[in-house]
C-alpha cells in the first residue's frame, strides 16, 4: 500500500499553543490545556498520554481533537508508546469526515511507525486503514491492506486483544460485504473472542452482530456445526426483538429436527435472503437430519437402508443416496455407502454441542451401555472365581 508522505510538523511552541488553545475552547477544557502544558514542560510522557485520552473522550473536545493531535501531539509522539499513539490517532481520526483526509491522516501516522520495534502499533494502524477503505467502498484496497496485518500479526507471538479485534472485526466486515459467509462466521466469532460484548459493544451492535451470525451459520455451505455461536452469549441479544426465531432456528438445525424447521419456515420470509436460499436450507437440515440419526445410534447400530433413512429426513427413496454421498464428501460422517442393498455403513459422525434433550439421549444409551457391561461382569465373574 502507498503511503501518502507526511510534511514535517512545523515545531511546537507550547505556551503559545496553549495560549490560543484556551482562547479557542470552552471553559470546561481549559484543565486539560494547563496539564498538558505541566505534564510537557516536565516531560512526563505516560502520564500525558493518559491525559490526552480523557480529553479525547470529554464530548466538547470533538471539533479540537485533530487540531491538537497535529500541533501538539506530533512534537513528542515518538517519546510516546507507540500503541497508544495509534490508538489515540485512530480515535482522533474518527473526527475527520473527507474520505481521503482520513486516509491520508491515517496513512501519514503509518510511516512514522516502526514496523520492527512496534508490531502492534503497526497492525492496529494497517486495520484501521483497511477499515476506512472499506467503509469508502474500496474493497480491493481493503483486502490487501488486511493481508498486510495479518502478515504481521501471524508473525508476533502475542498482541493486545485490541490489536486482535481491529484485525478480526475488519476482516468480519469485510466478508460480510462480499457475501461470504463462512469467513465472515470465521472470523466474527475470532473478534467476539477479543471483545467483551456487554461492554465494548452498543445494544444495537449486539443485535446486529447476533443477527448476521446467526444468518451467515444459517447459509454457510461448510458450517455444520453451530457449536461455538450456540453456547457464546451474544445470540441472548435475539431475545424479546423481532429477530428471536432465527435463535429458535439456530437451534432446530443443531437438533436436525425436520419438524421444528417446517414449522419455522413461514417465518423465512422475514428474512429475504433466507427465502431465497429456501432450497438449500432444506437440504442443509436434512444432513442435519442425518447426523442426528445417526448420533442417536450405537455405534454397533449404524448400517442404516435407505427406506430408513428416507423417513428420518423426509426425502424421497431416491434422493437418499445423493444426500449420503453428500454428508460423505463434507466430511459430516464416515462410512461407506452400498448401492445395490441400498444401505449405509456410518463408522463416524461430526462432534457437535447437544442440547438438553440430546444429552438426554446420551445418558439413556450410557446407562444401556452400563447395564451390559454389568450382565457380561455377573456371567464372567463366576470363571474368574473359579479359575482363581
């Protein structure tokens, strides 16, 4: 990515800054402006990036921010922690509304960044810039500048959760905007890993993040497994909004329950994009079918006929071994497949998380599992007194 050069700052005169700062500001920023001018004079530099961030945050400093990153700042930046002068420019940059100002503000910070010495600061800068080329609608831009970070981040043992979020969450969106949903559910779950959604994230962005989950689990041909988004507290959002039954949904696919999905089908075109994907929804819950039945089967009980396996999915006879083939090539189990009896032999079935009634199931064929060890203990026991 070219990096727009940055012209040098013209040199700082504090008490003059200062001097008009105050002049130029409410009366409630002054406090900030004298310990900026404290904490400078006695080079205090840690205590005056604190400062700078609780000015960032006070709501009257939006329209001086800018300024005074780029006559105050930039004087004493390089004695500062390189990732929090990222992070104290990325918030700062949030206040500037030309598209290309922003790049250019961003960029320009980009190259007075050590890529060697600051890792962090440099793939917290990179995701950022992705992220506002994306927000412009340059999505070639976006994907190179995100191969970038990740070349970085992939390199480094350990980043800050923060650097990890910008990373994931532009990746996220980006996925998003391509329609490519199990990426987007990849890497959504990877930012949700980094964050602490009841406080790094809005209601709404609860909801919105909630929602495009459960819609990219919902079409993404290779998920199959809804483990990891069914057990993560963010789907709780869903509860009380309109959007409460693709929650429901979510949880029928991981019970392969047929009769569930066709009673929620009415509701899919609430969701256009759902309805339109109809087809493959109805497929995606018959493997889902599938599996369950096979779940449900001890493991000496799995040469499953087609007439059987018909009925547990719903399909017609022939369309059955298409089906199986299918759960084959995904990966969903293992096995092999006789045409001529008609029959499958399931050697394997995909982990998955189970629900209440699943684990039900489960301890049932446990105690089965122990009765039966417990009659081969009472005939054996017998021989092995006798052989004693």
């Amino acid at each position: 990515m070219a990096v727009d050069a940055h012209p040098p700052a013209p040199k700082l005169v504090l008490d003059e800054f200062i001097g008009t700062a105050i002049s130029s500001t409410p009366q409630e920023l002054h406090p900030f402006f004298e310990s900026f001018r404290t904490l400078h004079t006695r080079k205090l530099w840690h205590q005056l990036t604190l400062k700078l961030f609780a000015f960032v945050e006070h709501p009257l400093s939006k329209p001086f921010r800018v300024d005074v990153f780029e006559r105050f700042v930039t004087d004493f930046e390089s004695k500062m922690n390189q990732l929090r002068l990222v992070e104290l420019g990325v918030k700062v940059s949030k206040e500037i509304d030309n598209p290309q100002t922003h790049l250019t503000f961003l960029t320009s910070l980009l190259t007075r960044i050590n890529k060697e010495t600051s890792p962090e600061a440099y793939i917290l800068l990179y995701a950022n810039i992705a992220h506002a080329k994306l927000l412009y609608g340059d999505l070639e831009g976006t994907k190179a500048d995100m191969d970038e970070a990740w070349k970085i981040l992939d390199s480094v043992e350990s980043v800050e959760n923060g650097v990890n979020a910008a990373y994931y969450g532009v990746a996220a969106d980006y996925y998003k905007a391509k329609a490519e949903y199990a990426p987007y559910y990849r890497n959504s779950l990877l930012y949700l890993a980094c964050v602490d959604p009841a406080t790094d994230m809005t209601v709404e962005e609860r909801l919105g993040r909630a929602h495009d989950l459960g819609i990219s689990a919902l079409l993404g041909d290779t998920i199959y497994n809804f483990g990891e988004l069914l057990m993560h507290p963010i789907l709780d959002a869903l509860d009380g909004t309109p959007f409460e039954w693709i929650k429901r949904l979510l949880f029928t696919f991981n019970e392969g329950s047929i009769g569930k999905f066709e009673a929620l089908a009415p509701l899919l075109p609430q969701e256009p994009i759902l309805q339109e994907n109809y087809p493959f929804l109805r497929q995606k819950i018959c493997l889902m079918a599938l599996i369950e039945s096979v779940f449900k089967r001890s493991a000496d009980n799995r040469t499953m006929n087609f007439t059987t396996i018909a009925e547990e999915t719903r399909l017609p006879i022939d369309e059955v071994e298409h089906l199986v083939m299918k759960a084959l090539s995904l990966k969903l189990i293992r096995g092999s497949m006789d045409q001529v009896d008609q029959k499958a032999q399931i050697t394997w079935v995909q982990p998955r998380v189970l629900s209440r009634q699943q684990i039900g199931g489960l301890a049932k064929r446990l105690e089965g599992w122990v009765n039966k060890l417990n009659l081969v203990e009472q005939r054996i026991a017998p021989e092995m007194l006798a052989g004693a």
